[in-house]
C-alpha cells in the first residue's frame, strides 16, 4: 500500500471521531467579542486528548488577554516528533466573530443537512476555522498511521490553536513565538480547499477624535463644531477611497487598497453642538504597499483636512496595523506539495491565489517562516458565509482537505 492510500483509510476511518471534535467546537461558543475563550480551549483540548494526542495548554497572562481587547484565552500546542527535520505548525484559530443576524440554523447547533455538493453543517466558525481543528489533527492522525506502519519521516509537525485571530493574533500565534514556545520551519495556516494562499492584504485601523466646544444650537457660532470638522475630514478620507480604486494590486485574487470608515459616535443632543466626534476607519493595504507609508499618508491627509474648520483639535490613534503577507523564498515547497496533493485528491488544478482579507499567518511570516494558508472549506470566504449569516462547511472538503494537508506533509517530511 503507497503512502497517500494509507493516508486517506485513515482519515476514512477516524472522519467519524473528526466530525464529533468539530461538532463539540461549532456547539462551543468562543465569540470575539467578548472574548472569553478559555473554556473553548478546555472542550477543544479534551476532544484532542480523546484522539490521544498530548495537549500543552499556555494561558496567556491576563494582563496581555485585557490589553488585546479580550476576557480569556489558552493557546494550545500539539507536538509529534517523527524523526530529525524541519518542524511544520498548522496553525488554526477557535475564536469567532458573533453570529448576528438572519441564521435559520442554530448557529451553535453544528446542524447537519443534505445539501446539493453532500452532507454540510452549519454553525458560526465551522468553516473559519474550527473546521481546521479537525483538519490537522485528522491529518496528524495519518501521518502517525504512516509511522506505524514503518515508513520513515524526518521531522517534527505541531498543532497551533490559538484564540485571538478576530482582535489581531498578538496573545496567539505571536505569543507562542515571542515566548519561544515554538520555532518552526515552515507554517500552514487555516485556508480553503481549493486553493494555496501565499498573500494576503494588511490592515491598518485608525480611530480618529475630532475635540470642538459645546454650545447652545441656536447660538452655533460660540462653540466649536466637532462634526463639522468630522465631516470634512471624512469628506477627505472617501475621496481617497475613490482614488485608490486606480491602484491595481499584481496579485491574483487581490485587486485594491480599500478604505471603509465603520464606527462613528459623538455628540450631547440634537440642540447642542457637537464637543465631541470619534470614528475609527478600515485601511486595507495590498502585498506591493508599504505599511508604514500607508499610515504617513492618511495621518497628513486627517490633519490637513481638519485645517478649514478651524479650532478643534485632533487626535489620530492607531488600533490595529497587521502587515500584508507576501510569499518567502522556501514557501514554494509548501504551495508545490499542497497543489499536487490536492489536484490528486479533488481532481482539479488547484492555484496559487490571495486574498484580501489579513490572518494570522502575517505572524509566522514576519519571524521569516515560509506560510501558506490551506484547510477545509469551498473555493471563497463569501461562498462559505465566513462571517455571516448560515456560515456552513461541505463534509467532503473536511474529508478531502484533510487527505490534502497529510499527503503533503508526508511528502514534505521524506528523508
């Protein structure tokens, strides 16, 4: 029996103990936020521990879990060692965005129907990224299949679970690697079936505060007018939206820097002027933008906005700067192995892609590890409903994407 065939009996044979971890997952809540995931690790790391793996529980301090935003979290580690060789991590984050409204699915129920690609289950986070919880445990199981039955891999593989990829991934992936917990080779991050990702957008979030004076609304002209200057300078910041519809990014799958102004708040009432103005705005930076440039050149475009209406004070602070993520020399191995495995498993060719959406994976990629993102899941985030309503996942893409991230991991661990 060849490699790949002993890897796919055994993902047939465990897919009934993967579906029960990724149920216990999706019927989990991990919101973020709030952000109060330590009992999601808890559940997650029982269910391992029934799969026999040896789960390493790291609590992050609650200092740093406050500071990120969040209530608690435990990032989680499984590490199998195979023999002398690179160390890939797999890398899958348990919290998710709330589940909002329009679900005619328990969003919590794991609810499984027949659907016309095969059976599906519905659930906030089943698709991003419970579903890789599965997927690389399942593909870990293979792999100790493989050992067991005498062929040699050279190597080391660990499980990263992490539980802050909604607030930025700094008490997650970061974390581990500031702390040394982990030093890997290579990373695979969660991902879709059809496709490899090896770049994606960076993020940057400002939240900028316009400070006026108060004063009676039939009296404007005494006190300074917050919105006023809130207003210009939003005026300034969708005119560069327009604008940067004309820079096209190189990347497949990726098109445009985007700017989106998403939260606004201020005021006293209607009869007063407004003292007080505070917006915060969505900058999406594409693989070819510098991040620190990207930042000089709104902060100056804020500031000389704010000029016309003159005497309120502005304040610019930065909430969020995630880098894009561009492919590193060593990241083809990755991408070469997952493609051919998955072309084998799905019967298709399967690209190299971005997307323009920020991960994760900018961490491991910062350190100077070759990532690329793959798991379970259809060809896009839109055609899964990651972060909507009736978030679902095809049962054969988990089954095949697990067959996909073993295969190639194997080959990747040959001597």
């Amino acid at each position: 029996m060849s490699i790949t065939d002993m890897i796919d009996a055994s993902v047939e044979r465990e897919f009934p103990r993967l579906l029960a971890l990724l149920t216990a997952l999706v019927r989990t809540p991990s919101d973020n936020p709030p952000g109060d995931c330590a009992t999601h690790a808890e559940i997650a790391c029982r269910e391992l521990s029934q799969l026999d793996f040896v789960v390493e529980r790291h609590a992050v301090p609650s200092a740093a879990v406050h500071a990120s935003g969040m209530i608690s979290a435990t990032n989680l580690i499984v590490r199998r060692k195979f023999g002398e060789g690179p160390t890939i991590a797999l890398n899958a984050h348990g919290d998710v965005v709330p589940p909002g409204l329009g679900w005619t699915h328990d969003p919590y129920g794991a609810q499984v129907e027949e659907g016309p690609q095969g059976p599906t289950m519905y659930g906030r986070g089943v698709a991003v990224s419970k579903s890789d919880f599965a997927t690389y445990a399942g593909a870990l199981l293979a792999l100790d299949a493989v050992a067991a039955a005498g062929e040699t891999l050279a190597g080391t593989v660990e499980l990263h679970f992490t539980y802050d990829e909604e607030t930025g991934g700094t008490i997650g992936p970061q974390w581990i690697l500031e702390h040394g917990l982990s030093k890997p080779d290579f990373a695979i991050c969660a991902g879709f079936s059809y496709g490899v990702v090896t770049a994606h957008n960076g993020c940057l979030h400002l939240e900028v505060t316009v400070t006026g004076k108060q004063a009676h609304a039939a009296m404007p002209e005494t006190g300074i007018d917050a919105l006023e200057t809130a207003t210009a300078i939003m005026a300034a910041l969708y005119e560069k939206r327009r604008q940067l519809s004309n820079t096209r990014s190189g990347v497949a799958g990726i098109v445009s820097p985007t700017l989106n102004i998403g939260l606004i708040s201020g005021g006293i009432n209607t009869n007063v002027v407004p003292d007080r103005v505070t917006f915060r705005l969505d900058r999406r930076i594409i693989p070819e933008e510098n991040p620190s440039e990207v930042e000089d050149e709104l902060r100056a475009l804020i500031v000389d906005a704010s000029r016309a209406p003159s005497g309120a004070q502005i304040d610019v602070r930065r909430i969020l700067l995630a880098t894009p993520l561009a492919p590193l020399a060593g990241g083809e191995k990755l991408s070469a192995a997952l493609r051919r495995q998955a072309a084998r498993v799905f019967a298709t060719e399967i690209p190299e892609q971005g997307v323009p959406i920020y991960t994760d994976a900018r961490h491991y990629a910062a350190r100077g590890i070759p990532t690329v993102l793959y798991g379970a899941g259809p060809r896009t985030l839109l055609e899964a409903n990651g972060h909507n309503a009736e978030e679902n996942l095809r049962l054969d893409d988990l089954k095949g994407a697990t067959k996909v991230v073993a295969a190639a991991l194997a080959e990747l661990l040959r001597p």
